[in-house]
DNA sequence: AAGACGGGGTC
DNA sequence: GACCCAGTCTT
C-alpha cells in the first residue's frame, strides 16, 4: 500500500467534496456525471444533471426517448456527440441487459462514448473495483507528483502505469474521488496550494520547483478565422431551421442554414419560392446584422446574421431536414450556444 | 499518432 | 486573448 493512497484518502475524508449530486446515485447516475464531466466543470455540469435526471430518472426512460429530446437537454453543454452516444448506450442497456447497468468492467467499455478512463471510474465509484483513472485532473497530479514531462504516447503509458501502481487496496471509491477533487481544488494548473496538500513531502515537481513547468502543456497551433452566414429566414413568430449532420460540429442539432459567404446564400435563396430578393424600391430584402466571433477548439467562426422576411413559407427540398418552428419554441430545442442567443435576441 | 469535437471559466 | 478542463472517436 502506497503511502501516497493512504494520505490522500484521509484527507479526501476531512477536505474533499461529498455533496456532489451524482454521489450515492447508482452507476446510472455516476454513468451519466462522467459523461457531462468529460471536458467540462463541476460547475458547468450541475443543473444539466439534475435537470437530466429529472427528466430520465431510470435508463429505460432514456433509451425510449427521442434522441430530439436528448440533445435538447444537452443543449449548452457542447461536444454533443457525447449526448448521442449516451442514447445510444441507454438503447443498448435496454435491449442487452434490461435496462440494468451492465456489471463488468468489459461490458462498460464496450458501450459507445465510454473509454478506458470513464469505464475505470464507473467500476470504481459505483462498483468499488480496484482500478485506475487518468483523466485530466490525476494526469496533472501524477505528473507533477512523479515529476513526469512530455505529452507523447510514451508519457501518458508511464502514468498509466503509475496510476495503477498507486492504488490502493481499500477505499478504492474514496480514493478515486480524492483524485478528483484535488486536482479540481488543490493541484490546479496554476497557484496551485501545496502547503494545503497532503503529499507535498514526496512531491517530486514541488521537492525540485518544476510545480509551475509541470504538466507540460501540449503545444497548440494557431487557430484559422473563417467566415459564414447564418440565414434568419422569418415569417412572422415562425423560423426556418436546418439539422445538421451527425457527424462534425454541431452534429444533429438544429440551426439556421449556414453558407460561406453572401453570394451562397442568395443563390439558395434564388432556388425557393420567396419571391424577389428585391423590394418595389429596388433594394435588397437581406438584411445583414453585425458579426460576432464563435470559438471552437481548432477554429473560429466569425458568423455574419442575415435576416429575410418573407410572406410565405417556402419548403427547402435538399436532402437535408427542415423545419419551420416557433422561435420559443426552438429556444427549447436541440440548438448550439449561438443559435440559442441569435433567437433570444429576436425577442 | 494525430485530428475532430463546444463551451464556459480563469488569469 | 490564451489557456485550461472529470476524454472518446475517427482517420
């Protein structure tokens, strides 16, 4: 038994987080907090559980929904592949396990949007089996306790194995969660508080003041700028929308018909039954907003607003699906951050 | 092995 | 504005 197991467990006793929601709820709602937690916050992530939850209390509720009213949930949260994927596991629970969350470690792993790191936890946190995470939290707590540098493949193998060698033999769920939540709170990228942590006497970046250079950060490549259009076609209270493709961002959510530049959108326009894009005064019916910056993680877009009031409501017959909603009523659907503000500035 | 995939928080 | 975060999937 590592001394390192053994500090860290007692102070997650005395210092770590014990009213999270999804604690104490089972591996369907562990299940479901790993999932939000992937690449977002504690903070981020509480109203979007507990709203979830109350929607689908029971996998089997989620596995008969639609995977409309999943995203719609997911809605805000981002990397909504994530959301699709937890469907399609709750669908898969349902039809192979009734619905009963699946015991084995293999069997996690196989469900889609779960990897090696998120079934570990599960079996952990809900079935309390001894195994090892490494998410981005311990990444940064056992290299800085190791002192291990890098980013290559070859890196994250040696902290596997140390996260492995560190377990320990008992309090497996708590020592999990003590992982966590010192790196959340305690071992944070910067200022992190070493006086306060319960290792720092073997701290291997904290003994030789590589605290600060410790994780190595991966080198990042600039980011392009490109520009789109957005397409705010109205008739009255009523929008016209466009779902995505499954694949790629915003993938199966619903948002206004995006183009390149004006001229694509004009000659799309040009193929439906709007009438004009003249006006009896001879001036355009376009009417462009000002653009705004939307961040992705390797790319921006810089999005160009285009309101056309129309009279009738024309019937797009691409391959694509779409829709015309009522603009409160698709605040309340499947829809991307800037989609969700472009509406809610129409009111 | 590298790139794709969102959005919010922090400094 | 740059950087970070409870990763997984695709190519």
């Amino acid at each position: 038994m590592s001394n390192f197991a053994e500090r860290i467990i007692v102070w997650q006793q005395q210092h770590g987080r014990h009213n999270l929601p999804w604690q104490d709820a089972g591996a369907y709602g562990i299940w479901l907090s790993e999932i939000m937690l992937q690449q977002t916050q504690v903070s981020t992530v509480i109203p979007y559980y507990l709203r979830f939850m109350a929607t689908f209390p029971d996998i089997g509720s989620l596995a008969n929904a639609s995977e409309e009213r999943v995203l719609a949930l997911w809605s805000g949260l981002g990397y909504y592949a994530r959301g699709r994927n937890l469907h399609r596991a709750a669908k898969i629970i349902a039809d192979q396990y009734q619905g009963v969350f699946p015991r084995l470690y293999e069997q996690i792993l196989e469900l889609p949007g779960i990897g090696r790191s998120t079934a570990a936890a599960i079996c952990a946190l809900a079935y309390f089996e001894r195994r090892a995470i490494l998410d981005g939290n311990v990444k940064r707590v056992l290299s800085r306790y190791c002192g291990f540098s890098g980013w290559s493949g070859e890196y994250l193998n040696l902290l596997w194995l140390q996260a492995e060698a560190l377990l320990p033999n008992h309090d497996i769920a708590c020592y999990t969660q003590a992982l966590m939540d010192m790196g959340a709170t305690l071992c944070k990228r910067s200022k992190p508080a070493c006086s306060a942590c319960p290792v720092q006497q073997s701290c291997h970046a904290f003994l030789t003041g590589r605290i600060a250079e410790l994780p190595t950060p991966r080198p990042r490549k600039s980011i392009p700028v490109k520009d789109c259009h957005f397409l705010l076609l109205l008739h009255g209270d009523d929008i016209l929308l466009e779902k995505r493709p499954e694949m790629g961002i915003w993938g199966g959510l619903w948002c206004m018909p995006q183009f390149d530049d004006m001229q694509a959108l004009e000659s799309w326009c040009a193929g439906l039954d709007m009438g004009s894009h003249l006006d009896k005064h001879g001036k355009s019916c376009f009417k462009q907003y000002p653009s705004f910056i939307h961040t992705f993680t390797h790319f921006k877009w810089d999005i160009t607003p285009v309101i056309r009031l129309v009279n009738r409501k024309p019937k797009p017959t691409q391959k694509t699906e779409h829709i015309w909603m009522n603009i409160l009523d698709a605040e309340k659907s499947a829809i991307p951050t800037p989609v969700r503000k472009l509406l809610q500035h129409l009111n």
